[in-house]
C-alpha cells in the first residue's frame, strides 16, 4: 500500500503520526535531530496545522521538545514515555522490538504477581468466577493446539486485565494498558506457537483457582512461576501464551 493510500487509509493526522513515531524509534531520526516544520510540511505534503498537532502529540510523549531559538528536537529514549501504547507499538513495529518484549516482561514480572495476591484479597465473586472461566478457555484451546489463534490471544488478554483490575490497586490498575499492548503484540509480531509449552495452561488454571479461593500467598506464587516460564520462552524464542 502506497503512501497515499495509507494516508487515506489511516487518515492524514494518524498517517504522520505513526511515520515521524516510527521514525524517532527506528533512529531514522536520531537523539538531538532538530526538526524543521516547512521540511515536514513539504516531506508529508500536509498542513502546517496538520504537523503542528503531531508535533504536540510526541512532545506529550517525551519524543520531541520545542525550544525558542533551537527548536523542535527528538529527545533520547530515556526521556519517552515508554509505558504510553503507542510508543510501545513503534517500538514492537522497529528493530527495538526484542528489547520492548523482554523490558515489557520485567514489567510484567513486578506487576502481576502483586495483582494475584490483591486480587486474592479483594476480587468480587463474579471476578473470581470469571477467572476461573478465562483460566479454563485457555486450558481448552491449548490443548487443541491452538493457542497462536487470537481467540486464544483475545481470551489471554481478558484473563490477564481481569486479574490486575480485580487487584482494586489505582496503581496497579494504571499498568493494565501497557500489559495488554505488550499481550496484543505477541500475535500482531508472529511470536507465537500454536503448541502449548509445558506449564503455561497449568500456570492460568493455577493463579485462577488461588484466586477463587482466596489464598493470597498461592496466588502470588502462581502468577510468579508462570511469568518465570513464560520469561524463559522468550529468552528461548518459543513464546506461547502469557
């Protein structure tokens, strides 16, 4: 699809967005580049209104900053807003794409096992019923080999946001978007196998059940030994479910 296409497509806003995004991520235009907005208006053949929007958009993002005299500079990664979903989407799109799965997984790994010990604590009865349910889709389609589907991955995402929003932690709560960006990539980024590994099915089943009944201590534990196994995947490249 060509750039005009893609523009009427995405929309022109959208288009330039995720150009100039991809661009900072890739290193196309690197740390310190200033930035010219009559370059970017005749590069894009849009309007300047149109690349101003963009421009406010990625400075919210920590990716560019506006100085009177310097002008419009790409900021280095340490100052993007790297739980934001789109800086996490260029980022699995470009050749940042392994460090953004295993920076996501260290996430990850902080995150959900406190998640499974609050929402052992805390969930509704419904929560833990349905937990429970996601636990058990995802045990039914492993063992029918389909777990690089995205009924698979659509179930996986339901589980993983249902346990951290059953947690009742705001903070904990606030990490749920960046988690699903880092799940949703998984199938987007062909980093699935359609053949379960072992414990990963027995994992979800596991912080489920620890959570519909309310031990704490074996929630935490569960979610922690399934994300272990789900990390050493990754690092041997046969991610599968998470």
């Amino acid at each position: 699809m060509g750039t005009d296409q893609l523009m009427k497509y995405q929309g022109t806003h959208h288009y330039v967005l995720n150009s100039l995004g991809s661009r900072i991520v890739a290193g196309e235009l690197p740390a310190f580049t200033v930035i010219n907005l009559n370059s970017l208006e005749e590069e894009y053949q849009v309007s300047r209104t149109v690349i101003r929007e963009v421009v406010r958009v990625l400075e919210s993002h920590g990716m560019l900053v506006s100085r009177r005299r310097v002008g419009i500079t790409v900021q280095p990664k340490d100052k993007w807003e790297v739980l934001d979903g789109s800086v996490i989407q260029w980022r699995l799109e470009g050749p940042d794409c392994e460090q953004q799965i295993v920076e996501l997984m260290e996430l990850r790994l902080a995150i959900e096992p406190a998640a499974a010990r609050f929402a052992a604590l805390r969930a509704t009865e419904d929560e833990r019923r349905r937990l429970v349910e996601l636990a058990t889709v995802l045990d039914d389609l492993g063992r029918q080999m389909k777990t690089n589907t995205k009924e698979f991955l659509d179930a996986d995402i339901a589980f993983h946001s249902a346990l951290i929003m059953a947690c009742r932690s705001p903070l904990l709560m606030y990490m749920v978007d960046p988690i699903i960006e880092a799940l949703a990539g998984r199938l987007v980024h062909d980093v699935l196998s359609g053949i379960p590994q072992a414990d990963t099915l027995e994992g979800h089943v596991a912080v489920a059940e620890a959570v519909a009944r309310g031990d704490e201590v074996a929630a935490a534990a569960a979610s922690a030994a399934l994300l272990d196994v789900i990390a050493e995947q990754i690092d041997a490249g046969t991610l599968v479910s998470a």
